[in-house]
C-alpha cells in the first residue's frame, strides 16, 4: 500500500512563499512521475507542476518562474517552492505519484494567500 503525506500548506500574505512536501511510503516500483495539482472552490482541479522520472520538469504557465519542483529520490518525496504567491494561488494543493501501473493521491494541504 502506498500513502502519501503533504505538508508545509498554510496562511500566507500576498508575495510571500511556501514550501510543500509530499513524502510517498510503502512498496514503491517504477515511478513515472510525481506532481502537484490544485483546486479551488467552484474550480476544476488542474495541474501545477510534473517531474519526470529523468527529471524533466512541467509547469502551468500561471506559475512559472514562481514556482519550483523538485524531487529527493532518495526519499520519495516531491517538494513545491512557492515564491511571489497570489490570492489566486488560494486552493488545496494535492501531490500525486504515477506509478507504471496505478496513480495515487496525498489527502491535500490547504494555501491561502491574503491580499
């Protein structure tokens, strides 16, 4: 069983940043990529940022050079600097791991940004 666990999501003023972590444990085999998805209220949940397995990086371009993925792999774990925060970057952020076979999901880590 694989679980994911976010975390560093909280209040933050408009400009500031915040750091996210999601560490993935359990039997892990063949990851595909790691990334961060958002939603907020009334929205469709959409994709923030992919690393690849080779360590190609993919962002929305409402976030680019804002935003910074990484990845330790040794720890299985997917980070998501975010510098120059928005009141629109205001949503529940969610990690997801694709594996070659299945996709899983953290339970979401809260980001709000006040103007």
């Amino acid at each position: 069983q694989v679980q994911l666990v976010e975390s560093g999501g909280g209040l933050v003023q408009a400009g500031g940043s915040l750091r996210l972590s999601c560490a993935a444990s359990g039997t892990i085999f063949g990851i595909d990529a790691m990334s961060w998805y958002r939603q907020a209220p009334g929205r469709q949940r959409e994709l923030v940022a992919l690393i690849s397995s080779n360590g190609r990086t993919n962002y929305a371009d409402s976030v680019k050079g804002r935003f910074t993925i990484s990845r330790d792999n040794a720890k299985n774990t997917v980070y998501l600097q975010m510098n120059s925060l928005k009141p629109e970057d205001t949503a529940v952020y969610y990690c997801n791991l694709a594996l070659t076979l299945r996709i899983y999901w953290g339970q979401g880590t809260q980001v709000t940004v006040s103007s």
